[in-house]
C-alpha cells in the first residue's frame, strides 16, 4: 500500500491510495481526534487489475473487515472506475478511520478529498 497525500489549494485533505491488495481491510485515513468527523467530498475508485467487489467503510474489526459499509460491496470489473461527488459532504462517525476492504487481492486505487470537522 502506497498512500500520498498531495497539499489542497484551500482546506482539507487529499489522499491517493495505491493498493496491491487490499483484501485484508486497509487504513485510508486515520482516525481523527475524538468529538472530529472525516468529511468526504470526493471519492473515485479505479479497480485496475482483476474482478472485486469493494467495500469503502469507517473503521475496522477484526480481523480485516470495515466496521461499518459506507459504499458497496460494488462489484467492479478489471480496468474500470467509478466517481461521486458529495456536495455537502459524506460524514463519518466521530473518531473514526476511512477504510477499505476487497474481495480479492488484486491492484486498486482509492482517491478521496475531504476535509476533518
């Protein structure tokens, strides 16, 4: 898991998430602060290797599982993408991370913008 976090022009957060395999539940963005919320703006998924449902959730349980499902599981074949916008953003539980979970253990890549209130 590769993730960078490029600077926003104004406020927020941007982070590209290159995953060889994120079959086990991997981390995102971490969990903020007590009484804090991960606001998403943006979210794109680009599913670049082979066939798996994706799962985009907040937090994790174990063992390597998203605590609770945001979006999907979406069933995605090789080389395809999908995007949403929130405009007035999509907020997470208080104090908790941005996860994602698969199907299978090939190539995927997460991008978000957002912002923690």
């Amino acid at each position: 898991m590769t993730i960078t976090n490029p600077t926003p022009g104004k406020f927020g957060f941007i982070a590209n998430a290159v995953f060889a395999d994120a079959s086990g539940c991997e981390e995102i963005k971490a969990a903020p602060a007590a009484g804090l919320s991960i606001i998403i703006d943006h979210f794109t998924i680009n599913n670049g290797a082979g066939a798996q449902s994706i799962t985009i959730g907040e937090g994790e349980t174990g063992p390597g599982s998203v605590e609770t499902a945001l979006i999907g599981p979406i069933a995605m074949a090789a080389n395809t993408s999908l995007q949403w916008d929130f405009p007035y953003g999509m907020v997470l539980s208080a104090a908790k991370s941005l996860t994602v979970d698969s199907s299978s253990n090939t190539a995927l890549c997460i991008f978000v913008q957002g912002r923690v209130q």
